[in-house]
C-alpha cells in the first residue's frame, strides 16, 4: 500500500513538474514577444509582417537573434537547451541563460506549490489549486519582464487581475463563511494596493510605480486576508533589504540605483500563499503576548 501511494505521488510530482516546464517555457516566449510587440508599435511604421510573426496566439517559435523559425526538437524546455549547448541550432548564437534558469524554476515553483499546498486537494480545492497555478505562471511571467525591463506590463497585469478574481471567487464559495470571506478579500485589496497608491500619488511616480499599485491590488486579491496582505508587503520589503543592504555596504550599489519592486512583491505573495498561515501563526503564537 505505501510503495503504490509513493508511486503515485511520485507520478503525481512529476506530471506537475513537466507542466512547469511547459509554462516557464510559455513565460520566456511571451515576455520576449511582448517586449518585441511593443518595440516594433514603437516605430513610425511598424511592420504588419513582423507583428504577425511576434503574435503570441498565431506566430511561430523563432530564434530571438536569426529570427529562424525552430522545430519541435528545438523546443523540449530545459532539454533542448542544454543538448544545444546554449546555443541557437541554426545561427549559432548564444541563448540566454534566462530560458532554461526560467523553465527550471517555474518547474520548481508548481511542484513547491503541490508540496506545500496548505489545505488539503480534494473536491474544489484541487480546482483552487490549478487555478493558482494559472495565477503563478502569470506572476513569473511579470517577475521576469521587471527584471529585464523595469515594466509591469498592462498586457499581463490586467488578464491576470481577472483570473486572481476567479481565484479570489472560489476561494469565497469554498469558505466556511463566504461573508466574511468577502469582507476579508476587499481588505486584503485596500491594503494591498492601497499603501502603493498612497505612495505613488505622493511621489507622483518617483518613489513607486504604477505597475507596482496594480499588483498590489493583484496580489491582495491571491491572499485574500488582511493579515496575509500585510505580510507578502512585509516579507517583500525585508528581501529588498536584505539584497539591497549588502550591496550598498560594499559599494556595488548605488543609492541613486533603480530595483524594481515588483519581482519582491511577488516572491513575497508566492511565500504568502504557501507559507502565510503558518507564518501568521507562528507570529500569534510566540511574538503576541
């Protein structure tokens, strides 16, 4: 009995593993297209042809550097990589370390969250939980276009603002009082959001950006409490601090440096959402006399 429960839970894992792999690989083809969407909008007179190319519904897998369409050999996540030896099979170009680096993790990330998903999945909360995963892949997705281009972009934040409210919906019908449960998740996305809107109107953009007020709202939405809100805030700014701090010390960051925020907002609400209750009870427990 235990050795056919291990092989199912070992199968389990490893379907939710392969999915990560398709997803992070869906995540590197849809912040690159995006970008390139954008740039190409940019220009006085943007190339009908090579916006049908970079559609994200319609347009093939290209090389990001000969713009070679790829085959599916050359698109197995993670694998294709490194039996290329990083390299793109056609013009020989290097492929950034970002693409398998984002495959991997988001891999990792779907099996953490089946892990540690913290109520049990059975009955709707295993639609709870795939739908997380939605929400996820959306999340890495705004982590990495921040990190390459200090932009939230609207393309992503706004579908995913839906899809965190259907969330946010189930997790209302699951609950054992959906009252409350809706007045939680509303104070969740007053603080979650509301904080960087104060900032944000306050600095008039130069301390927080806009993209940063939208995921707050987003984020709120996934945490559905008013503690768990403040905590994803809390653990984002002691990342923040606790990569930032060094660095300045040791002069390999300047003052005047830009960090976007919104990738520790968002390693903050993953933490949240996995970790939160525990974490909150644990700070009830021992730090609240």
């Amino acid at each position: 009995m235990f050795l056919y429960r291990g092989n199912i839970m070992l199968m389990v894992v490893t379907y939710v593993a392969l999915i990560g792999l398709c997803a992070g690989s869906f995540i590197n083809a849809l912040v690159w297209r995006i970008h390139e969407q954008a740039a190409e909008q940019g220009k006085k007179k943007p190339s009908r042809e090579r916006l049908a190319k970079l559609s994200i519904s319609k347009g093939r897998s290209i090389c990001p550097h000969c713009h070679h369409e790829l085959v599916a050999k050359d698109l197995v996540p993670l694998f294709s990589w490194l039996s290329l030896r990083g390299q793109c099979r056609y013009c020989h170009k290097p492929i950034a370390i970002q693409y398998p680096l984002v495959e991997a993790a988001t891999a990792l990330l779907f099996v953490a969250s089946y892990a540690w998903w913290p109520r049990d999945l059975h009955g709707l909360e295993i639609a709870v939980f795939v739908l997380w995963l939605v929400v996820l892949t959306g999340l890495m997705a705004l982590l990495v276009y921040d990190l390459r281009w200090y932009l939230l972009p609207n393309r992503i934040v706004y579908p995913l603002t839906v899809i965190a409210g259907l969330l946010a919906l189930l997790e209302i019908v699951h609950a054992t009082h959906p009252l409350t449960a809706i007045f939680n998740t509303v104070l969740a996305v007053t603080i979650g959001g509301g904080l960087f809107y104060v900032l944000f109107q306050l600095s008039k953009g130069k301390w927080i950006g806009g993209g940063d007020v939208k995921l707050g709202w987003l984020l709120g939405l996934v945490a559905g409490t008013p503690g768990k809100a403040f905590l994803f805030i809390f653990l984002a700014a002691a990342i923040g601090s606790f990569i930032s701090l060094p660095l300045l010390a040791s002069n390999k960051l300047k003052r005047s440096s830009t960090i976007p925020f919104g990738p520790l907002l968002i390693i903050g609400g993953i933490i949240t959402v996995l970790f939160g209750s525990d974490i909150l009870q644990w700070y009830r427990d021992t730090l609240i006399l």
